[in-house]
C-alpha cells in the first residue's frame, strides 16, 4: 500500500492569484460549477502559455478552481490529493497560496456531477441508462477499495455523495472534494471535523460521532440506491420515509421475489444463463397439474403466493426508475421455493419504459394474459402487468386455466369470472373445488 503523504516534487504547478482570475474570468458567478462545505468550484481555461507539460499530457485546458477561505483547508487538500493516484480519483494540476488567495486547480470533468443527472434533469434530456450507471458504480467501488486497500494507513472519504462524483466525456466516474477525508491512524475509525451530508450519515457516525471505512461503505449503499431508484438521499418532499434508506428497507425486502442469476456462458454457439435452483418448480404445476395423490395448495399458501408477486410487481414499479414491465407475468413463469415462497422469472421479454410508463413490446403476451392496451394498441404499460396479475390471482382463487379451450364456455378465464365477479352471491362459484371450502369467506369476498 501507498504511504499517504504529500508528494511535493510531484510535478504539481505552483499558479500566480492573477493567473487563475483571468482563467476563471474574474471568478464570474457563471463559471460556478459547485460549492462545497470548504470552498467554491469555478470552471477556469487556461490561456496559452499557462500550460506546463503535465497539463498539456494530459489534454487540459479546462480546469476546476477551487477556492478556499482558509489556508489550512487548501494545504488540508493538496497533502491529501498529492499523494493519491488513481483512474477513478480527480487529479491534481497545481495550487495557489498566494496572500488570502488559496486555491487549487484540478482536471476539469465536462459532465459535471452525477446529482445533475440523477436528480436535476433538463427537459429532453435522456436518462442515464442501466449499463452507464452500473458503470459508474463500479468506478465509485474502485475508488473506495484504492482509498481502504491501496493506502497506507487508509484514507476515509466521508463525503461520498453524488454531487462529489464528477463524469468524465465518457461517464467514467472521479471522486472529487477530499477536504474533509480523514487518514485514519493509528486504526480503522477517526472523530470527524465535519459532519456528514444528510442521507448520508451512516449508523457508526449517529451512535458514536466517528467514522470508519464501513461509513464510506455505507454511503456507497445510499448512492447506489440513487443509482437504481433515481430518488435522493433525502428528499423532504417524498411521500411516507425521507431518507431513502428507511424509503427503500421494505423494497429490498422484496428484492428476494426475483429468481437470482448466479452466471452466465457465452461461448461460440452457447448461451447460457445459470440461476438459482427452485425445487418446486412452477405454480403452474400446483394449480393445472397436479399429479395423483398430490394435496393441492391450500388458501393460506397461495394467499401468500399472491402476496408474494404483488410484491415483486411493486417493486420493478415503485422501485425501480425508469420502471420495468415484466411483460411475461403467468403461472409458468412464477417459481416456488421450498417454502412455497414466489419468484418471478424469465426476464427475457421485460421492457425498461423510458421515457414514460409504455412501449412497444417485442413479444406478444401469451394467450390468456393480454390485456386491454395490448389489444388496443400493441402497447404495454405497468398496467398491462396488474392485469396479468389479476388473471394470476384468479387461478389461484378458482384452479382455472388463463386460457382453457376444452371449458365450456368461456375459454378466457375474465371472461369466465365476469358474470360470477358481478355477483357476490356468487363468488363461492370461483373457488376452486380442490379446496373444498377451506377458506375464509370474508378473504375471498
């Protein structure tokens, strides 16, 4: 691991006051790029003959400004950027100690900061996709093991937050803004000088007032949350929790609907994805082929099965943004453990909806499951979905196929239902006779 101390022969440019003013235009409120805790972030362009041949290696002319009321806050930052090296960590070009001028000057990153395009998107502007921000995690992941790992004695951000993650031109991520990193000695936790972010106040800093790397970790969950929800750290305007950690908990709970992916092979003329085993197979099996001597599901089991997907259908659209339509919700596709706890699978034919709540599908539905916009439109939206769980729940309820070509009848089974469903003296007339009336009345009504 590096020794974490500055590098003074570095390499790093000493800057003039009067260089950086005209390179940052007088430090006009228009080149603002940010404002932080310890100082304020201007965009600055280097004119010709201010570049030194690090600056011209590395292909800078635009550069970050920072400026710092205090000089102990500047030195604070260059002893700790001096000696980090890392692709995934702002560089460091120079500095300026200059009177009551304290500044540093830093690679500029063109698309600025990621809370701009998570949570501060121009009309128009299309979203970050799911490959660019797994991406960007990756990035933010490598540079906390760099910081945790690779650094002797290790470095703790504690300001990991999405307005501190700057994207290059190509959306690599760089950590920025180490004026309130700590190094830890002589062990792996330091009181802090500053507090951090709101929604990103991890459980070791509320109950003892000092950090340790698991803070960063910590903060690392909320901006991934950040990155899979597009919701913010803390958003006082969100209906029910404000922190998205306590907004999320029940969510992720949900996270164990989906059948996990453990790998995959993608060899010549193989393709192959390999997932988790689920011992009772389908609820296809359970409800329209149920072998000789075989009890059937009980009410209480696929009560807790409906429950189960419900979730699951919950969570791809209230949690996740841009949500995803499942598009393949039917009995064959929904796998049981071996306690009888759902799992939706087969995300083959699933339709991310960007921009909004509908597309155009590239598989039909199966027969039984196609709702009113598909037949309509050939379109899907989240709805399309709770139609299909709906017909999911009535073969839960009634045993009946989706789809039954040998019923008389109706061969569609909302259509079977319908005269049934209008009827509440009916309604024991949908139950599924396997169960021989074992179940709640009230609950089925």
């Amino acid at each position: 691991a590096e020794q974490a101390e500055f590098r003074c022969d570095a390499g790093f440019r000493v800057f003039e006051s009067r260089e950086l003013t005209v390179a940052t235009d007088n430090f006009s409120p228009g080149r603002v790029l940010n404002e932080g805790k310890l100082g304020r972030v201007y965009k600055g362009i280097l004119k010709d003959g201010q570049c030194n041949d690090l600056i011209d290696k590395l292909n800078f002319q635009e550069v970050a400004v920072k400026r710092f009321a205090k000089q102990t806050d500047l030195w604070g930052e260059v002893r700790m950027l001096s000696c980090l090296d890392h692709p995934n960590l702002v560089k460091l070009i120079g500095y300026c100690d200059e009177g009551k001028d304290h500044m540093i000057v830093c690679e500029y990153m063109p698309l600025r900061s990621l809370n701009l395009h998570l949570h501060d998107i121009k009309p128009g502007k299309k979203p970050l996709d799911w490959k660019t921000r797994m991406k960007i995690a990756e990035g933010v992941a490598r540079a906390l093991e760099y910081l945790h790992h690779g650094m002797d004695p290790l470095i703790i951000y504690n300001c990991l937050e999405v307005s501190k993650i700057l994207l290059n031109e190509n959306y690599n991520p760089k950590l920025s803004d180490f004026g309130c990193a700590e190094i830890a000695i002589p062990v792996d936790h330091c009181r802090v000088r500053t507090k951090p972010a709101v929604g990103y106040v991890s459980r070791e800093y509320t109950t003892t007032r000092n950090i340790t790397s698991k803070s960063d970790v910590y903060c690392f969950g909320v901006v991934l949350l950040e990155l899979i929800s597009g919701q913010k750290a803390f958003d006082a305007t969100r209906n029910g929790e404000r922190d998205i950690v306590a907004w999320a908990r029940p969510m992720l709970r949900d996270t164990d609907r989906f059948v996990k992916m453990i790998g995959y092979c993608d060899e010549g003329k193989d393709h192959m994805i390999v997932c988790e085993f689920m011992p009772l197979r389908s609820l296809n099996l359970h409800l329209h082929d149920i072998k000789p001597g075989k009890k059937p599901l009980d009410w209480k089991s696929r009560m807790k099965i409906a429950e189960g997907v419900a979730r699951a259908l919950k969570y791809l659209h209230h949690g996740m943004d841009p949500l995803i339509i499942s598009n393949c919700l039917e009995v064959s596709k929904i796998l049981l453990n071996e306690n009888y706890n759902p799992k939706l699978s087969d995300f083959g034919c699933a339709e991310i909806a960007i921009p909004v709540d509908h597309c155009r599908v590239r598989t039909k539905p199966a027969v039984g499951y196609v709702s009113p916009e598909y037949t309509t439109t050939r379109n899907i939206t989240s709805k399309s979905d709770v139609y299909c769980f709906g017909v999911v729940l009535l073969e839960l309820i009634s045993g009946q196929k989706a789809f039954d070509a040998t019923r008389n009848g109706e061969r569609d089974i909302v259509a079977w239902a319908r005269p049934m469903l209008r009827d509440s003296n009916k309604f024991p007339e949908i139950a599924d006779p396997l169960m021989e009336r074992q179940y709640p009345y009230s609950e089925l009504v």
